[in-house]
C-alpha cells in the first residue's frame, strides 16, 4: 500500500492495521490511533485533522479490500504517483475524493459501478405537483442525470441519458435565471435554473449524449414476442420468450386459476395499488418519476403484489442496468447451462430447499426458473458463484418478478446493495452483524448482556442478514421489510434503534470491517498452523511468526511485483495454505536471511535451484505450505530424533498424527531413484566443481572453518576414487559382455578401449594409483595456511574437462592439456555414495548436525524488513530455460532428510 505515514522502527502495512479512530485526551487533545494486533500508535499535531482521517480511512479500505479480492490492487495502481514538488502533496488526497465523490454519487441514485460522476452544481427543480422550485444540485455523469434535494425526503430525480430526448436553453427572467429544460421519450418535461454555468452544461449534456447509443426500448421488457418463423430455434434454447416464467411471475402463474379473492386482505391490497396509481398519474411512472417523501410512506404501507417487482426493480437501480444489457441474461442461461462445477453441484443441491412449502416451488417450473437464475449469475460472478442463502432470496424474487428481472436484482444485492454479502467468508454480512451488535450494546444494554450470557447473538443473527429476514420473520413481515431495503437500502434494517444516517452506518461498518477481515485472518493463520504442525519441525509460535512474515512478503510482492499480476499471485477462493504465494525474488529474500546456512555469493543459486524443486506445478510461485517444507528440511536438527530418544514412552497426539500422514501420503522418491552424476548424462566437471564451490562458500566465517575445508578436500579426492574404481569394474562388466558376443557374432566388434586412442579414455591402472597417491591426504595433518590444497577443489583432470574449471582449483592426475580429455561414459557416482563420503567426516557431520535457532533468524528478518518496493523478480525466462541449472546437483543442509527431495 502506498505509505502515508512512518511508524517507529519499523513501517507497517495498511493489512495489519486492526482498528483506526479519532482520539481525545488529556496528552494528546487531537490525535488519531492506530491498532495493530501487538501494539498501538498515536499521532497528532495536524494541521487537518479530519482530512487526514478520512485519507487514512480510504487506504485502510483499500488494503481490506486486497485480502478479500484481487480488484483492490488495481484500485491501488491507478493511484497516482507521488512527486517530489511540494505542489503536488495533494494529488493524493485530490485522487480520493474524486473516488468518494464517485462512490457517493453511485450509492446515492443506485447506479452501476461503472458510472463516473463528471460534475455537479447547485440549481433549483421545479415540481410540478408541488407547484414550487426545490433548491439542491444537479449531477452529471457519462450515463445520467441526477438531482438530489438539499431537504433529502424533499425530492430526488434520475433521467438516463437514454431516454432523453431535448435538451433546450429556455428564455431567462428575473424570477427564473438561466433555466434548461430538458424532455424526455415518454413525454415528461424537467425545468432547472439557477445553473452558474449554463452554456457549458448544456454543452457536457449534449456531448454524452452523442455517446450514448439509442434504445429502441425505455422502460419496457426487452423481451418481444417470438416470431412464428422463430419457433424452432427458440425450441433448443434453455431461454426464451416462450417460456412462461419469462413473461410472467411465479404468482401470476400460481394465481391465475385461483377463485377471486373478495376478503379484507384482498380489498387491502386493491387500496394500496389505488393509491399506487394515483402516485403515478402525479409523480410519473418509471425510471424518471419523482421520489419524494409520499412516496417513502407509500413503501412503508407496502407495496401492492402486482407492482412489486416493477418498484423493486425501479428503487434497486436493476432496471437501469436491464435496459442497458438487452439479452444479456439469455445469452449466459445458454453459455451456463450444461456446465459442470462446484457452484453448480451446490445450486442443485438446495434448489428442493427453496421455499418448499410455495406451490410454485413444488413442481419442474419454479425449479427450473431457480436452476437458470442461479447458475447464470454464477457464471457471470465467479468470484461468488454461489452461496448458501441466495437460493431464498431469488425465490422470493422470482415469485414477483419474471427471470430477467430476477436476474438482475440478484445482480443489484449482490454487487451493489449487499457487497461482500455472498463471497467466500460473507464479510459483508459479518460486518453487519457486527454493526448490530454495537447497536444492541448501546440501545438494548441488558437484552445484550443476556444474549452475551447465552452465546447465541452471533449465532442466530448472520441467517438474518444473509437472507434479508425472509427466513425467520412470517412471510408477509419479510417481504415487507424487502421493500423498504430496496427503496432506503441496507439502513432500514437498523431503525429500530432510531433515525440513523447513511453516513453513520457507513462509518460503523468500517470499523466492523477491520475487525472482521482481521478477525479471519487470525482465523485462517490459525488453520494454516495446525495443518503444518504434522509436516514441520518447527512449533506453532515459530509457525505463525514464519506465517506472518511470508504473508508480508506476499503483500509486498502483489504492491510492487513487476514480473506477475495480483491475480497470479493472490486468490482468495484457494485453501489457506495456498492462498499466498510468492516468486523467485521474494524466496531468495526471505531465503537469504532465514535459511541456517548462508553460501556467499553461491546464496541466490542455492536459492534457485530449491526454488525449482518446491515448484512442483511450474508455475513459477511458492505458496506458504511449499515453502514451510522446504524451510522445514533445511531448519531441521537432531532435536528430533533426541526427543524421541530421551521420551521414547512420552508419544502425544502430534506423534500419532505425523505418523499417520506419513502412512497416507504418497510415495516419495528416494536417493536410489536419483540419476548418477556422469559426463554423458550432464556436465560433470561443471556439476562437480558447483559442488564443492557451494559446500566452500558455506563455510565461511565458520570457527572450524580449515577442517571443514579440510574435510571437503578429503570427501572430493575419495568421491574421484569411487568414481575411478567404478570405471574399472564398468570395464570389466564390457569385456565379459564382449567375449560373449565374439562367441555367437560373425564378426568380432570393435571395443571402446581400441576405439579410444592411449591417453584419451579412462586412465591406467598404474596412472590411477599414481593419482591417488598424489591425491592421499593425511587426515590428521593440520592446515599449514590459506594456500593450502585442502582450501580448494580437488578434482581429477583426467576424467573432467575442465575448461570451466576455477583459477583456484587445483588439479591432480593427468598432465594432459585440458582440451585433450574427452567424455568418458563409464566414470560416474551416485548421490549416495556423495552422502556416504560426507557422512565419514565427523566435521562435516557436526556442522550439518549443529541446532540452529529459527527465532534469532526470524528477528533479524523482522528488523531488516523495509517497505520500499521490491526489485523487479529475476527473469523468469530464465527459470523457465531447460538449459539454467539442468540436472544439476543440489547439496542442500540436513543431507539425510533431503535426500529423498532433490530431483
């Protein structure tokens, strides 16, 4: 996240703030507080206060946003660049208000997220039921035309550019200055005046106009009768306008055949649908009637049955959208119906779940048109899909409403009224409950305390708001209660703790919001350690500081990660474990300062190389569970197997979990399945000489640092004789072979050794003893200096080419000029023979043996931690070269628990 501030010692990320507010004391009179999990900041002497506040509250916003979807960083890239002019301090904050402004503007008129407000203005709307001019302003943007009273139950006013059809200058006067009228399709007329800039208003009206293309329909369904010539096709669609629930609703269906009602209830509903009408013959009917405080009472009374799916869509905003999308619904039924996928299996599991006590739900009709709804917003969202909840909602739906219409209200609550209402870990509805909460506490002090005492006010209380109240309140209750939330949103469900403003909810829910992405955090940190304790040596305080630690470097990689996408990066539909990830630079960071041992300027190719290995899907990124395992076999000591030593009879639940992991996980490759390291099947002298230069470079600075260099010496001189008198044996196994072969040929073949001229293959047996006496090192002789030949690479020159061989290397055996070796097939040893070498030298045993302390590394990590931007990741075209680093050799710490890892 783009720094706005410097903590002590250390910055933080935005991610780890848990709690933000204005504080007032005795110390600091005007301070703002900021909450960590560990520990709290106060900061004051500001020369605003307030602005500050609300800068700090958008990029908190932000970072919550980030751990809950990949579309934050976008929002955080598109921020503008800091500059080093003082001018420009205030970009930033210019940048965010726009952004409120924007959010604002859409809450306020129920617009789509696409929307971009241009500008807005003061002006006066005069009404003509009223018979007067309504003081407030005038918003413009790419797709309407907006005005809001400054009284806001006065008068509210929304013409889509779509269906206006005149924009004119009228002639000003005194008592009218500079007005604009403004007419629409279906024949309204809207006066403003009092416009400061007229002529460039009307000239911005006039220019989106130009952009907005023409609809061949306004308010109407865009759904038209099926074509006699049409009918075949629309036969193979899983949606047409032939289908029923296409032209009508579920209770229109159901009651069609019903005997007529004449009951109170009946002429209760015939009043309010009156009163409806009379509403709409002086406010207008449609997307562009006016909304004022009448028609608030008239929701609140109900809305009648037969217009309850026409209001909802007008109040939701979804009709706006419908008209913009013709036949956008039936296109996804097409391209979602059929497939297979884990929403899917869901949705057909809860579609007899549905309101099965409705007889429209009890038959193939209603489910259908549930299965269609479903599975196409499912398709449209993935990031949703579908969540448990939804299949209630969108029956209720469907009962006042056909399936388009259905459709794109689902739509409107899931991504505009009720966000992160249905995602992966409902935090929208969290976060309510948590609004709901805090407002018991204060309004309802001992009905709190009781439910407190019962444990069950977070319990009960998350269905409420999953499902709008339809499931626990009777139904003529609930669906009340829908009306006054699509016309006043996600507040009307709070006024029973009084008035409260859309502002203060607002502010409520960003409070509850740190405390709940926080709170599920904490929760997934907590799953990731107890599924590592079974796979990993270290303890759980150990894990969750490695956790935190890895996730930062993550975060830091999503903010500044140049070499993949966020989206590559982060997804939060993954299990915990694999959420996080990482690439090759931000391992070789994190590499570099935990891993036990440290190889120089060998560290980054170390790195690499056990970075392609813990990628086993080639994806170029670890996530937290690869890199714990692979962190796990380097960090690993003898505090193991000593523990099991010492309390062989103490075995707790930890013991029998690993050791069932260890039954039920599949098989490993183990060192006899690794390939010999010979000149045919790779490089050897490069392989070899790695090797050694690796295990060097990892002695440095070491107390023992001459007998380790001394022990190296002596396993390279043996590992050169295994491979030597392997040669020899290999030889032998030909020659036998080839006897056979002369017995049963008709003509005798010609032996590699005849092939090979003298000096050119394996080397003679009196040469190798020669060699190998030249080779003898006497363990105990001490080294006399730094120039000593146990300082440096023993290899044997008559077995390697050795053009890439080191200045510092010395070579024993041959004299033979370097470019006169050839490869010779038959010298080769394996990693076990490696291992069994190094295992006879009790220093190199000791050293890789030694307990290394984790903590001290991850609190050398923590100070060295910076939060400026990381260097752009090494190239990956690199990594993904079959010819970097192919079949080489990995040596890594630990020898005998990695051996069965290395490929």
């Amino acid at each position: 996240m783009r720094r706005l501030f410097r903590m002590p010692e250390e910055e933080k990320l935005w991610t780890e703030v848990t709690q933000l507010e204005k504080n007032a004391t005795l110390v600091f009179p005007e301070s703002i507080r900021v909450s960590t999990r560990h520990e709290e900041h106060f900061f004051s002497m500001f020369l605003n206060i307030n602005d500050t506040f609300k800068l700090m509250e958008q990029l908190a916003n932000i970072a919550m946003r980030q751990l809950l979807d990949n579309e934050a960083f976008a929002a955080d890239r598109s921020l503008p660049k800091p500059c080093k002019t003082l001018k420009n301090v205030s970009v930033l904050k210019r940048d965010f208000d726009a952004r409120a402004k924007n959010e604002r503007y859409r809450t306020m008129f129920r617009l789509t997220q696409d929307e971009r407000l241009d500008g807005h203005t003061d002006c006066t709307l005069w009404t003509p039921f009223a018979k007067m001019h309504v003081v407030g302003q005038l918003f413009i943007s790419n797709n309407y035309i907006c005005f809001n009273s400054r009284d806001e139950e006065l008068c509210q006013l929304i013409i889509p550019l779509r269906e206006v059809s005149i924009v004119e200058k009228a002639d000003s006067s005194s008592v009218l200055p500079c007005p604009v009228s403004i007419s629409t399709k279906n024949k309204m007329t809207f006066l403003f005046a009092n416009l400061k800039d007229r002529d460039f208003l009307v000239q911005r009206i006039s220019d989106f106009l130009q952009r907005t293309p023409d609809s061949c329909w306004g308010d109407a369904s865009p759904l038209s009768p099926t074509p006699a010539g049409s009918e075949s096709i629309s036969r193979g669609r899983y949606y047409h306008a032939g289908l029923p629930t296409a032209r009508q609703t579920l209770l229109q269906l159901y009651q069609q055949d019903a005997v007529e009602d004449l009951g109170p209830r009946a002429m209760k509903e015939k009043m309010k649908e009156e009163a409806w009408n009379i509403h709409f013959s002086e406010f207008g009917r449609g997307v562009c009637m006016y909304r004022t405080s009448r028609t608030r009472e008239l929701v609140l009374n109900g809305i009648p049955e037969c217009l309850r799916g026409e209001l909802w869509l007008l109040f939701s905003g979804a009709q706006n959208e419908m008209a913009s999308h013709p036949g956008y619904y039936g296109d996804l039924v097409e391209q979602a119906m059929g497939l297979c996928s884990l929403a899917t299996e869901e949705i057909e599991r809860d579609l007899h779940r549905s309101m099965p006590e409705h007889r429209a739900f009890q038959n193939e009709m209603g489910i259908a048109a549930l299965r269609r709804v479903l599975t196409a917003y499912a398709h449209r969202n993935p990031g949703i899909g579908y969540c448990q909840a939804m299949n209630i909602v969108t029956s209720v739906l469907l009962l006042y409403c056909t399936e388009e219409e259905a459709f794109w209200l689902l739509v409107a609550l899931c991504e505009r009224m009720l966000p992160d209402y249905y995602n992966t870990r409902v935090v929208g509805a969290l976060v309510d409950q948590g609004v709901f909460e805090d407002l018991t506490r204060a309004s309802l002090p001992s009905l709190y305390e009781h439910m407190q005492d019962l444990g069950v006010i977070s319990t009960i209380s998350l269905s409420w708001f999953l499902t709008l109240f339809l499931s626990v309140m009777p139904f003529d209750s609930a669906v009340l209660l829908v009306d006054c939330f699509f016309y006043e949103g996600i507040k009307v469900i709070f006024q029973k703790f009084g008035s409260l403003r859309s502002d203060v909810i607002e502010q409520m829910r960003f409070k509850q919001r740190l405390k709940v992405i926080q709170s599920l955090e904490d929760t997934a940190k907590r799953s990731v350690v107890r599924a590592m304790m079974t796979e990993s040596a270290f303890s759980i305080e150990e894990l969750e500081e490695l956790y935190c630690l890895f996730k930062a470097q993550h975060m830091t990689s999503c903010y500044w990660g140049s070499s993949s996408s966020a989206m590559e990066r982060h997804d939060p539909s993954l299990p915990y474990l694999e959420q996080y990830r990482i690439d090759l630079a931000q391992f070789t960071q994190l590499f570099a300062t935990l891993a036990p041992w440290l190889c120089r300027g060998h560290t980054p190719l170390l790195s690499a190389r056990l970075f392609r290995i813990l990628d086993q899907n080639q994806d170029g990124l670890v996530n937290f569970k690869e890199f714990i395992t692979g962190l796990s076999e380097e960090g690993k000591d003898g505090s193991e197997d000593s523990e099991e030593k010492k309390e062989e009879k103490v075995k707790d639940y930890r013991y029998y979990l690993r050791m069932w992991a260890k039954e039920t996980e599949p098989k490993r490759e183990t060192i006899k399945d690794l390939p010999r390291m010979n000149q045919v099947s790779a490089r050897l002298q490069e392989q070899f000489i790695e090797l050694c230069k690796t295990l060097y470079n990892m002695f440095s600075e070491e107390p023992l640092e001459q007998q380790l260099y001394h022990s190296i010496a002596t396993v390279a001189s043996l590992l050169l004789r295994i491979g030597e008198v392997g040669k020899k044996f290999n030889n032998g196994c030909k020659k036998t072979n080839s006897s056979q072969t002369l017995s049963t040929a008709h003509a005798p073949p010609t032996t590699q050794a005849e092939q090979e001229g003298p000096g050119e293959g394996a080397l003679g047996e009196s040469q190798l003893c020669q060699t190998l006496a030249d080779t003898q090192l006497d363990p105990n002789e001490e080294a006399k200096d730094d120039t000593s030949v146990s300082s440096y690479s023993v290899v044997s020159s008559s077995s390697l080419q050795c053009e890439d061989i080191a200045d510092d290397t010395v070579l024993i055996g041959s004299s033979e000029q370097r470019r006169g070796s050839v490869l010779d097939a038959n010298w080769s040893i394996t990693f076990e023979q490696v291992l069994a070498s190094m295992l006879t030298e009790p220093p190199l045993v000791d050293y890789f043996e030694k307990k290394r302390d984790i903590q001290a590394k991850m609190a050398t990590c923590k100070a060295q931690r910076a939060m400026e931007p990381a260097a752009p990741p090494a190239d990956r075209r690199r990594y993904n070269n079959p010819h970097c680093c192919r079949s080489q050799l990995v040596v890594t710490p630990r020898f005998k628990r990695l051996a069965g890892k290395i490929r």
